[in-house]
C-alpha cells in the first residue's frame, strides 16, 4: 500500500514538471516574440535635453548661449503621390531644402532618412512642418559663443551632444547640461509612426555666473596679443585675481582660438596655459624667498649681504648677476629684491636653510593645485623634500626660481598674499564676492606683507621695473627673466614675467603678465612683461571706478598719488577767480568733478583717463557759456 502511494506521487510530480516546464517554455516563447515584435517597431530614442544653462560674466553680459536649430526626418516605407506631394510642401516651407534634394534623399531608403539636420526654422515654420504626415521635427539648442575667441580657453566647447569637452563647459557640465526627457518613435498596430515622450524632468539647466569682467577680458585679450605679436613669441599669458575673494577677473593666453569652430585650431591653443602649464618662474619667485627670510626672523628689509662684486662660486658653478656689469657689493635685503640680485639672494637662502624655505614654499602651496574650476590643472613641479639634504646649489637655484615649476595661477595667487597682508586665498572663476581674508587662511604676518610690499613698490620706482610704472598710483611689483625649458631638452630662450600689483586702490586686484620665448625686441621681464602688466593694470584703473582710487583733490593725496606735472596744473587751475572757469586740462576725473562742485560748474563728462580738452576757455565767466563740457582721455607718459 506504501509502495503504491508513493508510486503515485513521483507520477504526479513528474506530471506537475511537465506542465510547469511546458508552461514556463510558453512564457518564454511568447516574452521573446513581444521582444522581437517591439523590437521591429522601434524606430529610435532620443534624449532631449534642456536649453543648456548659458555661462554669463560677472555683470551679466552672454558669454555662451544657445539658439534654436532643428532636425527633420522621416520614415519613407511608403513613397506613393501623397508623399511626394508632402516633400514639394516641405521644399516650399523651408526653401534651402530643394524637391529634388529631398527626393534623392528617400529615393532608395525605406527606414529611419534624415532629410536636414540643424536648420534654423521660425516659429510659423515648425508649425507648418508639423502639420506635414510622416515628416518630424525634433528641436535642439546649438551652443554659440557670441564673442567669439573672447575668454576661449576658460569657456571651452560642447560637442556634437551638446556635452561639454573642455573649459568651463566640461568641468560644470552637470550643472549646464541639466537632465533628459527620453522620445522614443515607435510603430503602431498598422505600422505607423508614432511619437512617445517620457515625463519631463524637472531637475532643468541651470545658468552659471563667472568672475570675469568682460571688459576688462577683451583688452587684456588685445594687449597680449600686441605684446606676443611685437615680440614674435611662441606664447603669452596674463591673469588678473581679486586679491581678497579669490575672484579671476579676466586671464588668457595667446594664441587661442575660436570656440565656435574648435577644430579649425591647433590643440596647443585650445587648453589655458595659465593653468595647466607649469614653467620655472625665475625672479618673481625671489619674492616668496625674501618673504620667508623676513618671516623666519632671518634679515630684516635693511640686513646687509655682500654680494662678491657680482659673481659666486658654489659648487663648482658660477651663479651670476643678470648683467655682466653688475658689480654688487654689500645690498641691503631691500636693495637685492631692487636690483634682483642672483649672488643676493642666493646669500638670504643660504642664511634660511632649505627646510625653512621649503616650509614657506609649501605654505604658498606651491607643487599643490589651487583647485580653480579647470580640468587639467597642473601641481608644478618642486621635486624636493622639507627633509631632504639638498645641496647649495640646488637650493641657490630654487631661491631665484629655477629649478622649481610653478603655474601662471600659483604665482598670482602668491602675490595676492602679498597684496591682500598675508592671506592664502582660493582661485575661483565662479563669481562669489566673499572675503577670504580669515584667520585660518594667515600664511605670513600683516608685518611682513607690509614690508615686502615697501621693497617691490622700490623695484618699480627706482629697480628693474620701471616700465610697470603708473602716473597717480604707487604701484609694487617684481620682474622676471628665466630660462625657458626646450621640448627637446635643455634650455632654449627665455620667459619674460612681471607680477604686482597697485598699493592705492579701493580694492586690491593682483596682475601676472609672462612671455613665452621672445624673439624680437628684448627679452628681459622689464622690457618684455612689465609693459604688459601696466597696459592691463592701467587699464583696470582708469576704466573701472569698482576697482580705482583716483587721486582726491586735497594736499595730502597730492603728495602721495599724484606727479609732479598733475600738482602743477592743480595748482594752475587754482589760480583763476571765482565765477571763471578754471583749467581742469590733466585733472583726473575725480579731482574734476570735486573742483567743479566748488565753483558751481555744471559739467557734462566723456571718456576716462585725465582732461585733455574743456569746451570753455579757462577765465571765462561761467555764466556766459552755459554748462562746460570735459573730455577725458588715458594719459600717454615719456618715461
């Protein structure tokens, strides 16, 4: 009886296996054809994103935008007289797409047919196109950079899909970019088209605010071009940073190229040197040095160094001065950084000891990246150690900027510290007008940004850079003339650099101009980068009242902000009685303005700069002209 119960349940589960098996086999069966069948309906998937954000300057002003471009096509499985007739409509809608074009388009296509891709169509158009049966329209946004090569190398570009490869565009492509609405195109029961949509994601593209004044951007862009240009250089570049938030206000290199056309360019062009390309700074970097020395309590601004009549021997090398005819004997650590000494400086190092200056170096945060908002930022290049034993002469050659790499933004933002009283702040092209200047980002004393201060402003007035000098202003700064690594090994000319920036000015701002291996008229920083730096820094002044300080009209400010010759012709225009026009000729437009008030003058201004032409006649009786018009100008000085 136990034999037969058994038996009957190993039937019936093997019964059971059966049905299951065939059952599921069914299921299987029946999954694979739905596949296939809603396979041979699919026609394609697209992913339709927002308008990508558009990347704005500071102020507000497009710097990348997009237009509206669209894609037709269609699916010719049947091509009878209607369609034909619906291809001549669309010849006559959109009069670049000719009958005969489109006809040799679908001639030998019975699938998915492009008939054109990112055409421009007006708002009628679209609507006519899409009352047209089997033809389809799909809106796109096109990226366009209205001012063309302007801020290039920082914007980057999109691709094809509208993702950005490089710049800006590739780094916050997330945020511009924004999330898809997937449309797919399938075929109904009788084989027709039709039109799916996913639900829109509400997560859209979001437009983003750069640091970047755009007029400062276009004539620091026209001032590199005419310096790399005149001096027939491999490159330049120049950048431009709040010395209190951070902020890049404008920087680029040159050559670059047009963002519209990325591929009519040389890769070399298209990447931000001033960030990815770390070179060996030379004298700029004698800066940090003495920085260091003054910090560790090492000299003071008025130690004496003998400097062996222009020439040491360390380690079976000469380090010498830059000129030949240099003779120095003893400097003062204020007078090395003047003259930028070699032996000078050398000497201050040696007195340091490289784990001390090392120390200052990793505080700089040299060999470290400033984390700006770049793909491709490089570190630089310090290949030693705070513990390491290095020898004299590599720390010689660290002390005057070589052997060390650093980027274009490293330096710049080692001079803010400089300019702002001490404080390491963080890069950013993002605008975010927040003050970096707190405890925990004090990397040197108030005492000895000061004092450094004091010296570069003495390397402008009486030093090497005399060529970065600007009337009204006091400015601090330091040149640079290093030896420039070749591709293939060894050294090949040089790079010519000056970094500073203007002591008297509402807000502090910090330049960096260098020169890539200059050919042709000189190659010193002096003669080279210093011009540079004061066209753009002049620039800044006289154009941007956000950014300049003009002279006020009293005793005091004249002593301090103005030259002699704009004393002169104040007091000049002191002179004439009350109710008669004074002389404004060479008066700033503050000092201007303020002295029009005082007599009561109505005035109508133009330009910037100083006064280089009044529409009344000095002496003249106020009241027989009416109000008096001034017209301002940039100086143009003999130095």
């Amino acid at each position: 009886m136990k034999n037969r119960i058994f038996f009957s349940f190993i039937v019936f589960c093997l019964l059971f296996a059966v049905v299951v098996s065939k059952a599921f086999y069914i299921q299987v069966v029946n999954k694979a054809r739905l596949l296939a069948y809603a396979k041979s309906q699919f026609i394609r998937e697209v992913k339709e994103y927002p308008n990508r954000g558009n990347i704005l300057d500071r102020n507000g002003n497009p710097l990348a935008i997009n237009i509206h471009v669209y894609n037709l096509f269609t699916i010719p499985k049947k091509k009878d007289a209607e369609f034909y007739a619906r291809l001549k409509l669309l010849s006559k809608i959109v009069p670049e797409l000719t009958f005969q074009k489109l006809k040799a388009q679908v001639q030998n296509r019975s699938k998915y047919t492009w008939l054109a891709r990112k055409v421009i169509l007006t708002e009628k158009q679209v609507q006519k196109v899409k009352n047209l049966k089997g033809i389809f329209v799909e809106s796109h946004s096109e990226r366009v950079y209205p001012n063309r090569d302007l801020l290039a190398q920082t914007l980057g570009f999109v691709g094809v899909d509208n993702t950005g490869l490089a710049g800006i565009e590739r780094s916050m492509n997330s945020v511009l970019k924004g999330k898809p609405q997937i449309v797919k195109y399938i075929r109904d029961a009788k084989g027709r088209p039709i039109k799916y949509e996913t639900k829109a994601s509400k997560l859209v593209a979001e437009d983003i605010h750069l640091s970047i004044d755009k007029d400062i951007q276009g004539a620091l862009e026209n001032y590199l071009k005419e310096t790399v240009t005149h001096h027939k250089a491999f490159r330049g570049g120049v950048g431009v940073m709040d010395a209190e938030t951070g902020e890049i206000i404008a920087m680029a290199n040159y050559p670059t190229f047009d963002p519209n056309k990325p591929s009519d360019s040389p890769q070399e062009n298209r990447k931000l040197a001033f960030v990815t390309d770390p070179f060996e700074p030379g004298s700029i970097l004698k800066t940090v040095t003495i920085a260091s020395a003054l910090e560790n309590k090492v000299a003071t601004p008025k130690t004496k160094f003998f400097c062996e009549y222009g020439r040491i021997r360390v380690q079976n090398h000469w380090i010498s001065e830059a000129e030949s005819h240099e003779k120095f004997e003893w400097l003062t650590v204020s007078d090395i950084l003047k003259f930028s000494s070699n032996v000078g400086t050398t000497k201050i190092a040696f007195s340091l000891k490289y784990p001390k200056l090392r120390e200052s170096l990793d505080k700089f945060k040299f060999a470290q990246k400033t984390g700006v908002e770049l793909a491709g930022e490089s570190k630089g290049i310090l290949s030693y150690k705070a513990t390491d034993r290095v020898k004299p002469l590599t720390l010689s050659n660290i002390s005057f900027g070589q052997g060390i790499a650093t980027t274009g933004i490293q330096m710049l933002r080692a001079y803010a510290a400089i300019a702002n009283g001490g404080y390491l702040v963080k890069p950013t092209f993002l605008k975010n007008e927040e003050s970096q200047l707190k405890p925990e980002n004090r990397i040197i004393s108030q005492k000895t940004a000061e004092e450094v201060t004091k010296m570069l402003v003495t390397v402008v007035n009486d030093g090497t850079g005399g060529s970065a000098k600007i009337p009204h202003y006091e400015v601090a700064g330091k040149t640079g003339t290093a030896q420039r690594v070749s591709p293939k090994g060894g050294y090949e000319g040089y790079i010519a650099s000056f970094a500073g920036f203007p002591v008297n000015v509402n807000k502090k701002f910090v330049v960096l101009a260098y020169v890539d291996h200059p050919t042709d008229n000189g190659y010193y920083g002096g003669a080279v980068a210093a011009p540079l730096f004061k066209m753009v820094t002049q620039y800044i002044l006289y154009k941007k009242k956000d950014f300049s300080q003009f002279a006020k009209y009293d005793e005091k400010s004249n002593k301090t902000n103005l030259d002699e010759v704009h004393s002169q012709q104040a007091a000049v225009a002191k002179t004439f009685a009350a109710g008669l026009v004074p002389n404004f000729l060479g008066l700033d437009k503050a000092s201007a303005l303020k002295l029009a008030e005082e007599r009561n003058i109505p005035v109508l201004t133009n330009g910037f700069g100083v006064v280089t032409k009044q529409s009344i006649a000095p002496g003249t009786q106020v009241s027989a002209e009416g109000s008096l018009r001034l017209q301002f100008e940039a100086p143009s000085y003999v130095e």
